[in-house]
C-alpha cells in the first residue's frame, strides 16, 4: 500500500461528457436550480505535501479554476484521452506563465500517443505558429507506484469498456472514474481506503460506465470508509439519489473537496 500522508481532493468537475445541463435539455435535472446539479466536464485536484497535481484536463478547465482558486499545479495526470479527459489542454499555458516553467504531464503510452495526435501543434516546432502555446513535457507511466512531483502515486488499471484507463491512489483516496471493470490486482490497490471516488454514470446500463446499482455494489465491495460517485449524467438528480445511498456513499459535485489525514 503507498505511504500515508494527508490528502486533499476538489472536485473541478463532476459531470459526465455531455455535462449538466445538457444542451436543448429541459428534464428536471437539467432545470434544477440546486447548483449540485449543475456539473461540468469529470477533473479532480489533488493536493499533498504542499504540492497540487491535476487530474485530466477538461473542456471547462479553465472556468473550474477559477472557481475553485486554482493558481498553481505542479503536474497533470491523464486517465485518457476522451475529448471531456483532455480537450481543456490548451489552458495549461496559463499555467507555464505563472510558474515560468515547462509542465510535466503523466499518462499511459496510449493515452499519450493520442495527446501528441489531437494537439500537435503543441508538440511541433513550428516558427509560423503565431499565438503562445502550452509548454509540456509528457512522461509515460504504467502500473508501478511512483512519486510525481514529490507525491506518492499508485495507478490503478481499469477498464473503460474495451479501453485501458488509469485511475490513481494518493495515501488513503482513490480516483477511479470512466470504468465498468476493476481487474482483480488494481482491487487488492484499493484495500483500506478513507475515501473512494468512483464512476456512476446513471440508473440504466451502459457498454463502459458503471450504472448506479454496479457502482454501489463495487463500492461495498471495496469498502471504503466513504464513497463518492462522479462522472454523473443527468438522470441522477443530487438530492433524490442521495437519499437513496447508504450513509458512507454520495454523488460528488462540483466544487466538493473531501480530505484524508492519512493518519
């Protein structure tokens, strides 16, 4: 298991790909003036040890910082490269300004090859290029545990229906969105937990997202002391859900932040 230290996540975001409300939607989730229901694009930061890692980058990136007074980030991680798990990346260049340094980005060699195609003008040295760009570094990570940026992390390989992904494990909390699938080794990672976040995409079945039902049924397996689900549709209206969780489980929202002492 990673070595223990204090942990703080916010959710940026909370929602699932088409976020909530969704456009032309007019159903009582997508109306709600309960501002849990209103979620942007699935991301997470993390912070310990004085440090502040970013999970995925997605398209409302930059609204969610500035929500939530985000002004540094040491590194970014990648769960994959769906379009709501990267398209903010051309925000990071905001990033590389106040810091005045180049950014390191971690993910899959899968996940990375398909950051190098769909934003390859980041990549390419081209002189004609006329606007100022992120400066990233990309680094491939696979299953083994590592520390990032002075950050013990231990990725956790899901599976996204018939896709790799990685969720991540910082001290006593894990972050596992977009699966439908925890292999047998990446459970024995999730042994112990203070807090489990973890996909739950709606009530009925989906080719690659845990349903609400898997996703309880997983999380009490895992066993975590709490539980909360993200990279939620708008089926799953806050409130009436959660009244129907079990105590030690809830939907995430935007702008949550859980803690783990790591005591």
């Amino acid at each position: 298991m990673p070595e223990k230290h204090a942990v703080k996540v916010t959710f940026l975001g909370t929602g699932t790909s088409h976020g909530v409300p969704m456009i032309g939607c007019e159903c009582p989730v997508c109306m709600s003036d309960d501002p849990r229901d209103k979620r942007t694009r699935t991301s997470v930061l993390v912070e310990s040890s004085g440090k502040a890692l970013l999970i995925d980058t997605s398209p409302e990136l930059r609204l969610q910082c500035v929500a939530n007074g985000v002004k540094h980030i040491d590194a970014v991680l990648f769960t994959h490269a769906h379009a709501d798990h990267v398209t903010g990346m051309d925000d990071l260049r905001r990033f590389n300004w106040l810091s005045r340094s180049t950014l390191d980005c971690y993910g899959s060699p899968a996940t990375l090859q398909s950051i190098r195609s769909m934003f390859a003008y980041i990549f390419q040295d081209d002189p004609e290029y006329p606007s100022h760009k992120p400066s990233l570094l990309l680094n491939e990570i696979d299953k083994e545990p590592q520390s990032i940026a002075g950050v013990s992390v231990m990725p956790i390989p899901l599976m996204h229906g018939p896709l790799p992904v990685l969720g991540f494990r910082f001290g006593d909390i894990a972050y596992c969105t977009d699966c439908n699938q925890i292999p047998a080794d990446s459970l024995k990672r999730l042994e112990g937990l203070d807090v489990l976040i973890l996909d739950a995409l709606r009530d009925t079945p989906h080719p690659t997202h845990f349903n609400l039902v898997e996703a309880v049924s997983m999380a009490t397996r895992i066993g975590a002391k709490q539980t909360f689900f993200t990279h939620v549709a708008h089926a799953l209206g806050h409130v009436a859900t959660n009244d129907k969780l079990p105590k030690t489980m809830a939907l995430a929202h935007d702008g949550l932040v859980v803690e783990s002492l790591g005591r």
